[in-house]
C-alpha cells in the first residue's frame, strides 16, 4: 500500500484524540462537543486511492463532498465524525471511483463498529428500547440489524464454501484420491 501521508501539521490534542478514536487512515483535526452529542471533523491521511477495477493508484482528486458518520458513544454521548467523501479520477479505465473507508460499509451512514454495536443491543433489548436510547428510528434500528445480519450470513457462507473447497480439494488445491 502507498501510505502518502500528509504533514503531521495538527495540534497534539488532535493526536491525543486520533489515538483514542483508533480508527485507520484517518485524523482528528477538530472536535466540538454539546451536551449531548460529540462531532469530530476528521480528515484522511492518504493523498490517494486505488481504483477497485483496476487496482491502479490515484491521485487525481474529482471532488469531495461533506457525509456525517454515527459512531460508538462516549460517555453516553452521541458520536458524530464529519468525513470527506472523495471522488477521484482513474486514468487507465476512465472512471470516476468513490473512495472506501475501511471503517465504513459500502453506502452506510454508520460506522462499522457502531452498526455492531446496535445488532449486538438488539439482541439482548427490544428494538424500541434501543432506539429512543440512541435517538434512532425504530426503522433505522432494524436497518442497521439487518445490514449486519446480512454481512454475517455471507460471511458464513465464504467461510463453509472456503472449507469445503479444502475438504474435497485439500491444501494444495490438488483433488484428493477417494
Ligand atoms: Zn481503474
């Protein structure tokens, strides 16, 4: 991976809070807190991104547009993190190609963590409960619990096709004598 990092030109209070929202290739660089909710503006630390079609490395920036991101609460508070979404241009197969964020899935507007976190609650309270907790709708609640349902099921499947190919093939891939 290229990691073309930019100046580390925030204030140490920005890298205090970086480390503690521990979340890859991004960067506080500032923070405003109300009385009940956080919002943190962060930016991303590389230049570029490589194309999902190609695998080409781009740094050709198209545009950025503003998206808010829920996150895991702190201290009961709710958790906001401000994010550049970065559209860049890929030379070799002319396309435009939004970035992906390791910590966010595809097109959601939470944060990896936080959507296991909600499916985690749902399974312990009932939807209604989490959802006046966490200033959710009863069917945002129910979105995110079947994103994370979903994602768990493929991943399952993944997982039992990958030991099945290695029970009938073996580990060279080599078909085993019956
Ligand atoms: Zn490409």
């Amino acid at each position: 991976m290229v990691q073309n990092v930019t100046s580390n030109d925030f204030f140490p209070m920005n890298i205090r809070l970086t480390h503690l929202l521990n979340l890859p290739g991004v960067a506080v660089e500032s923070c405003h807190s109300s009385q009940d909710s956080v919002s943190f503006q962060l930016r991303v630390l590389t230049k570029g991104t490589y194309c999902p079609h190609c695998r080409n490395y781009t740094e050709e920036l198209h545009q950025t547009r503003p998206i808010l991101v829920r996150d895991v609460p702190v201290d009961s508070k709710e958790v906001y993190l401000k994010l550049p979404r970065r559209q860049f241009y890929c030379r070799v197969c002319q396309r435009y190609i939004t970035e992906r964020l390791q910590f966010i899935d595809w097109r959601r507007r939470y944060t990896q963590r936080y959507e296991e976190n909600i499916y985690t609650q749902v399974n312990r309270f009932n939807i209604e409960q989490i959802s006046q907790q966490q200033h959710l709708g009863v069917e945002q609640v129910k979105n995110i619990f079947n994103h994370i349902n979903q994602k768990r099921k493929k991943q399952h499947l993944e997982l039992s096709e990958k030991r099945y190919s290695y029970e009938k093939y073996g580990k060279n891939n080599k078909k085993l004598s019956p």
